[in-house]
C-alpha cells in the first residue's frame, strides 16, 4: 500500500488527479474499519490530516464556508450557536475521541444512508464544494448523494468545503438507535424553520438508499403554519404522516421497515413541537 500524505491543498489535488484510485482518509474513522476488517484494502491511501487548507472556517458572504478537515468537536465548540442542527448531529457522532477526529467531509466523502451529518445538511439546504487540479464547483447537497455510499465526485475531486448558512431559526436533530452516540442509526431526522423566510426544511437519515428531504411535508407545512400562533395537532401529525411516507427504508439487523417509517413519524413530530415552541418562546427547548 502507498502511503501520500500532501503538504498543501494544492499538493493533494494534485496527488489525487495522479491517483485517481486513492483513497482519502482524514479523520479515518470510516476507511480504518474498513481495512481493519479487511474489507477493502486501497493500493493508496491519500491522509489529509497535514493540509492546513481544510481545517479552518470563516464566513464568505451569507453562509459559512466549512473546511472539509474540520473535526465534529470544533463544530460543536466553534459553531454550535450558528448552525445548531449540524451540531445537535455532531453530538452523537461516536464518542469524544471520535468526534476530535471525524469530519463532515469524511461523512460526505462515505456517503453512507446512515450518516449522522447528512439530515442536518439537507434541512439547511447546504451544498458541498468540491474541487480538482481541473477546477471547483460547488453541488447542492440534496443532489451529492447518487445512491448508497455513492456521490458524484468525480475520480480526481475532493472535498474542500461545506457551504452552510447560518441558523434563520430553530433546528433539530433527532437518532433513534439502540444508544444516542456510538451506534449506526436506525434512523435519523432533523428539521431547520425560518420563520422570516417561512419555509421549513428536513433531513431524513438511515431510511432510503440515500439521505433525502421531506420535500411533501416541507411543501405541507410552509403553506399552512401560521407563524403567529401555536401549533394545531393536526398539523403535527399531518407532517409526521408525510416524513414517514417519504422514507423507502428496509428491513435489516437494525430494524424493519414499518419500525423505521413509525419511529421517523414520531420524531418529525416531536422536533417540529421542539422547534415550534422554541420559535414562539424565544428559546431552545430540547437539545
């Protein structure tokens, strides 16, 4: 196995566009149980633990762009009071060794169904820069995901970055699982309200062979919420009802598919009364 471990962004484009069939590896918390498990076993193996390039953020004009290297742990410390949903995600990622190492663009760059940062993504509606020696562009993350634990890099891109705006209002993130941290989910969901914009946004996680929107209850909900007044049961449950019809799940070790499509009712229910009443309060009510 070969080993590349590039100096600099530019150093790592380059290696990668020279080894199309490198695997990148940052944090590793996915690629080493691979190979621990001798499951797949690259001929390289691309770290990109030393590019300085990917482990800094800063706002670029009204989002905030995100280093693909940035660890879980410096989300939650750095960012959580901006991009709440993403860090509530964070939280349960594994444990806090784990999290001192794993990135969001390692998350990406697995695109697994499970993976715990992909709902919070979705319902901030956040896109995903990607880069090669050819140029950058940049993909809506609800178009990255091409099937389970597909994207649509291309064999010489990477990620750089992830494009998220602020927080406009209340977010949520919720697992079920047989523990919150340390554990594949059963399935996941989050859920994003701006209520300047009045628009909601989801993330449904672990139920479909990629990560995918709610895009029937998002529609649902922005055109019957009332902004001004507390949230009618009925609609609660409406939603609930058409984040559980969104879902394709599966039956597998985990859970069958009617547990996945119940447990996702419950959650888009609970969250979206976790983020109405932090809405109507002023403050976060559930975390």
């Amino acid at each position: 196995m070969e080993f590349l471990r590039p100096a600099s962004w530019r150093e790592a484009l380059e290696a990668k566009a020279a080894h199309p069939d490198a695997t990148p590896i940052a944090g590793g918390t996915d690629v080493m149980v691979e190979l621990n498990f001798d499951r797949h076993r690259p001929e390289v193996l691309l770290d990109l633990t030393t590019v300085p390039e990917l482990a800094s953020w800063a706002p670029d004009g009204d989002v905030l762009r995100i280093g693909a290297g940035v660890p879980y742990a410096r989300l939650i410390e750095e960012l959580g009071a901006r991009v709440p949903g993403l860090a509530m995600a964070s939280r349960t990622v594994g444990s806090p060794q784990i999290r001192n190492r794993a990135t969001v663009g390692g998350n990406l760059g697995s695109a697994s169904p499970a993976g715990d940062a992909h709902p919070a993504l979705l319902a901030s509606a956040a896109s995903v820069e990607v880069e090669s020696v050819r140029g950058s562009r940049v993909v809506a993350v609800d178009e990255f995901f091409t099937g389970p634990k597909r994207n649509v890099l291309e064999a010489d891109e990477l990620v750089a970055a992830i494009r998220i705006a602020p927080a406009a209002g209340p977010q949520q993130f919720s697992k079920v699982g047989t523990r919150n941290a340390m554990v594949i989910a059963v399935c996941t969901f989050a859920i994003s309200l701006d209520p300047v914009g009045k628009t909601v946004g989801t993330g449904i996680g672990s139920a479909a062979p990629t990560p995918i929107r709610a895009r029937e209850a998002e529609d649902f909900l922005s055109d019957e919420l009332d902004w001004d007044a507390p949230l009618e049961d009925s609609l609660a449950r409406r939603f609930g009802e058409l984040v559980a019809q969104a879902a394709t799940p599966i039956d597998d070790v985990r859970g069958s598919a009617d547990y996945r499509r119940h447990a996702l009712g419950v959650l888009a229910r609970r969250t979206l009364n976790w983020t109405w009443h932090e809405h109507r309060s002023g403050r976060q009510e559930c975390a």
